[in-house]
C-alpha cells in the first residue's frame, strides 16, 4: 500500500533533486520517525520522468504522516547549500522571516509548504505532475498553474473490458 505516489519531470538530475527530497521529507516531515520509507525512480520508457512512492515500512505507526510541513525553525545553512533548499527559496516557496514574523534576516521557514509544492518547484516548467490515488488522477500543469482531480473509473472499466 502507498501512501502517496507523484510522478514528475525534473529540471535537476537526480543527485540533486533527491537532497532536496531527502531534505524536505527526512528532516522537515520526520517521515523516518513515523515509519514511513520513501523512493525516487526513474520511469520506465518515459525519458526524464521520474517517479516518487512513499510507503510505510511496516515496522511502526504512520499515524503522524503528513505531506504538509510548517516549521518556526529557520532553514540552516547546511541545508540551503548542501542539501540544495536553496532552490525552494528561489521557487518562493519558503517564507522569509519579515513574511513570517520572526527570525532575522536572511531566514527562511518552510510554513504551509505541501510535498506536491516541492516536486512541483523542481519540475521541468512546460511539464505536469500526476497523482494517482484510489480511482482518481491529480494533475497540476505547472506552465498554466492549473490543477484538477479526475475519476478514472471509466478508464479502469474500459480496460478491463467491462
């Protein structure tokens, strides 16, 4: 069972989109912490595409999981270089402390910051990002900023030829 699949077309390679994963859900979500694994890889004869999976680990409870991060904690400096968050603040997604309230300048916090936000600001920008869930497919067009849920279920019937 996954708990939340994307699958997106980078603008980084690998190396550096998986720090800025690995970052944003290892260390701002704790998803180690509630038992929650998770992966990127590529897509199989889709070139440049790539698929993320988060999955529980089975070993603990995932009752704390959340894709949603809001932190008081600024974001250091070992993590806007070495784990390259530094391209979140370029893609506007981290709040800059007169924005937040609190802090000194120079200090960005990752408050109402989704998952979805992150892969979104790493994508390619004439690409979309999909995730499919139950019988529904998420979509968000990041040149137009348009996102919409749909039902799949006459897809899934029609392929099953019912």
């Amino acid at each position: 069972m996954s708990l939340s699949t994307y699958i997106f077309k980078p603008k980084h390679g690998l190396e550096i989109i998986s720090k800025v994963v690995n970052c944003f859900v290892g260390d701002w979500l704790s998803w180690h912490d509630f038992g929650v694994e998770w992966h990127i890889a590529p897509m199989k004869d889709r070139e440049g595409w790539y698929k993320f999976t988060a999955d529980p680990d089975y070993q603990g409870s995932f009752e704390g999981f959340s894709e949603m991060c809001w932190s008081d904690e600024p974001i250091s400096g070992k993590d806007l270089t070495e784990s390259m968050m530094v391209l979140l603040v370029e893609a506007g997604l981290t709040s800059p402390h007169d924005d937040a309230g609190y802090g000194e300048a120079g200090d960005h916090y990752l408050i109402d910051v989704e998952l979805a936000e992150v892969l979104i600001a790493l994508s390619e920008d004439d690409s979309s990002i999909l995730s499919p869930w139950d019988e529904s497919l998420w979509v968000h067009n990041k040149k137009t900023g348009r996102a919409e849920r749909h039902d799949m279920t006459d897809l899934m019937f029609s392929l099953a030829g019912a």
